[in-house]
C-alpha cells in the first residue's frame, strides 16, 4: 500500500481493529471462527457495494474493482 492509503487507513480504523488469535481450539471452535469470519467479509463487502455481494463476488471470480456503487 502507498503512504497515502496507509495513513487514511490509520486515520479512519487506528486502533479499533484487534485480532486476537488463539493458540489452540477445537475443530468446533474453529468452524466457528471461519463462520465468523466470512458473515465479517460479506457484511464488509455489502457495505462498500452497497447490496449484498453475489456468490461469484464472494469467491473472488467476479472482478469487484470495475463495480458501480448502487444508490
């Protein structure tokens, strides 16, 4: 990342984001994490899109930098 974005990411997050990982979970714990996990992306991407993102959105297939926000 430029300087730029690095500095507009540090003035707009800070030190609201924390990740805390631990050293050792079970098999349930962890699906649950990755769960956790994709519901935080997807809700991520709803809110920069502005709708809910599709599946091939989501997977990476569909380009999301040529993408119009919708109002």
């Amino acid at each position: 990342m430029g300087q730029r974005i690095k500095n507009n990411f540090q003035k707009r997050f800070g030190d609201h984001i924390h990740v805390i990982y631990a050293e050792h979970s079970t098999v349930t714990e962890k699906e649950i994490l990755k769960t956790r996990l994709c519901e935080a992306i997807a809700m991520v991407l709803s809110g920069i899109l502005g709708r809910e993102p599709t599946q091939r959105e989501l997977l990476g297939i569909d380009d999301l930098s040529r993408i119009k926000k919708r109002k």
